[in-house]
C-alpha cells in the first residue's frame, strides 16, 4: 500500500538521505600526515559546534590542529594536554601543535562565555 501524495520512490530517497549523514558523520576529520610524522588536522569552529567534533589521534604521534573560526568569537581548548588557542574572531585560523602522551578519550572546548555548556564541546580519542 502507497499512501496517497507518495511514490515507491520516498522510502528510497530516505535511504539514500541517511546513507549520506552517516557518511558525513564519518568523515570525522581532515587529516594529512606530513613527511615529518606529524598529522595534520583541520577544525572549524562556529556558533556552538566544532567540525568534526570527534577527533583520532595515536599516542606519541605529534598533532597540529589548525583551528578556523567560522562566525563569532572562539578557542580550542584541551585541558589535558595543555592546549590552548587564543581567541579568534571570524575569519581567523590559529595552528596549535601537542603530542598525547596519554591514551583515552578527552574532551575539547571553547572556553568562551557559555559556549561550553551550549554543546561546543569535542572529543580527542587517543589510541595505539
């Protein structure tokens, strides 16, 4: 039975729409080994959300996250490995290089007013 307004088509359509959410959701980061065995990775920062929120790396690997502001003001912030962006306005773009010496999961943020508590938060999960 096909409702009335639909086709055979819809449930097809649907399919195809989740297909490529999870694909995006996927595409966890951008990332770039470099020559020198670091990785390179980008994250965009906008109105409460950082892109991607989650975030792998491997223990004893260096990491140089370029942090780039969408809209508003932001930082990157990671308490555990003592990381710390400045404060960039729209526009702007500020690299940040750490090694994790630890493995785990570990949350990033934006440390601007409430932007925390209004979901800017991420995860960095380290591995082997």
């Amino acid at each position: 039975f096909i409702p009335y307004g639909s086709s055979i088509l819809d449930p097809a359509r649907r399919i195809w729409q989740i297909y490529t959410m999870m694909v995006d959701a996927m595409l966890v980061y951008r990332l770039v080994r470099c020559v020198d065995g670091s990785t390179e990775i980008s994250v965009e920062g906008g109105m409460f959300y950082f892109k991607p929120n989650v975030i792998q790396a491997k223990k004893g690997e260096v990491i140089k996250i370029t942090f780039t502001n969408k809209e508003g003001f932001h930082d990157f912030v990671l308490d555990k490995f003592n990381v710390k962006s400045k404060v960039i306005k729209a526009g702007e773009s500020e690299t940040i290089e750490f090694t994790p010496d630890e493995l785990g999961e570990f949350e990033f943020y934006c440390s601007v007013g409430d932007h925390k508590q209004k979901g800017m938060v991420g995860k960095l999960i380290v591995g082997n």
